[in-house]
C-alpha cells in the first residue's frame, strides 16, 4: 500500500513534534515535511505534493486561512485540514468556503485524527464535532428559506438520493460502489448539488440534508 503522504504546518514546535509522533506510528502515513509558518508551508506544499496537509490557522508571516487560499490556487485537490484551537464560526465558514477538507480542533482524540486523515484522501469532509452547531448556524444565517427551496427543487431524484448519502459522511467511492455508478459520476453529481444548494462542500451538505428532511435513503 502506497503510504499517504503529510505535510505538517504549525508554529508550535512541541505540538508539531507529539503530531509527527503520533502519526509515524501508523503504517499507511509518511511524514514528508514540516513547516512553522504558512508561507513555508505552502513553498512545501509546492515542492513535496504531499496527499494531504494540517493546517494551523494561528501562525507568522502567513496565517493558515492565506495559505490555505494560496494553496488552492495551485493544488485545489490536495485535501487540506484545519487543525486549530479557534473555535470561532467565521474561521470555519471562511476555511471551508476556500476550499479545506476539514475543520478540527486540536482537542480532539487521536483516533479521531487518523481517521479523519484516511477519510480526507477518499474525498470525505471531515468536522470537529463540536463545530457542528456553528456550521449549522452559518447555513441558516446566510440563505433565505426561499432560496434553499428553490435549490432543493432544481435537484435530479439522483440527487437527492446522493445527497442522502452525504449526510452519512462516506466517501464518493462507497457511494458509487453502493449505487452500482462510476466514482466520477459521483463526483459530478456532488458538484452539482453543491452548486444547486449554494453550499460551500461536502459538509455543508451532510448537514443542509439532515436540517432539510433531506438525509432518508429512497
């Protein structure tokens, strides 16, 4: 098995060391590099085309949300995760909308982490529980209720039914295995939901199902 491929980037050195730590320990991941600060970061991200990237939001020269940006300019698929201590519901909403795969604070345990990573390189989403609510709260603050009708009208029967499936959190791979389609099909029809519902991922979409009625396989 070819190992996942990570790139470290925070400013806490002692942080940084217990993660790397924790992290060679698994068998299927490579601690490619490290960086202390976002401008570092991303001349690595560059230079080492890691799988995937933990991104601090806190840090000198270029701050996590400027590197993030920065690096979906030149790697918009590259899964990219937030692992932060800010709590704050404009870092997440501004994080996701970018372009990150996942927000998770840095309290979480680490069984949760190495499964978030393995779920990110598969094209899931991943969101620190308690971030939950507060994406809740962006989604109801930044539509009208008129609008969210109107796009869960345009959406295909095909659609709606895989958008039920987003809002168990599995990847595109399994959804595709399920329905007996092609990953890409899949993957086109995510983009098309996402569109059709102005959400900002595959998070936002887990969740607008779940609040919508939206999450109940036909």
């Amino acid at each position: 098995m070819t190992p996942i491929r990570i790139l470290l980037v925070d400013d806490h050195t002692l942080f940084r060391s217990g993660l790397k730590a924790l992290l060679q320990r698994q068998n299927d991941f490579e601690i490619v590099g490290e960086a202390a600060d976002g401008l570092e970061g991303v001349k690595l991200c560059e230079q080492l085309k890691p799988d995937v990237v933990l991104l601090d939001i806190d840090m000198p020269q270029m701050n996590g949300r400027e590197a993030l940006a920065q690096i979906q300019v030149t790697q918009p698929q590259l899964a990219v995760l937030m692992l932060t201590v800010s709590e704050d519901g404009d870092d997440l909403a501004e994080c996701l909308k970018t372009g990150a795969r996942g927000y998770l604070l840095k309290n979480i345990n680490a069984d949760f982490l190495l499964d978030s990573i393995r779920r990110a390189v598969d094209g899931d989403s991943v969101l620190s529980p308690e971030m939950t609510s507060k994406l809740l709260s962006q989604l109801r603050g930044g539509e009208s209720s008129k609008s969210k009708r109107s796009g869960v009208e345009q959406l295909t029967q095909r659609e709606r039914e895989i958008l039920a499936w987003l809002s168990r959190g599995v990847s595109n791979k399994e959804i595709a295995r399920s329905l007996d389609l092609a990953e890409s099909t899949i993957k086109v029809h995510v983009q098309n939901i996402l569109r059709k519902l102005s959400l900002n991922g595959r998070v936002q979409a887990a969740l607008f199902a779940v609040e919508h009625g939206l999450d109940k396989l036909p």
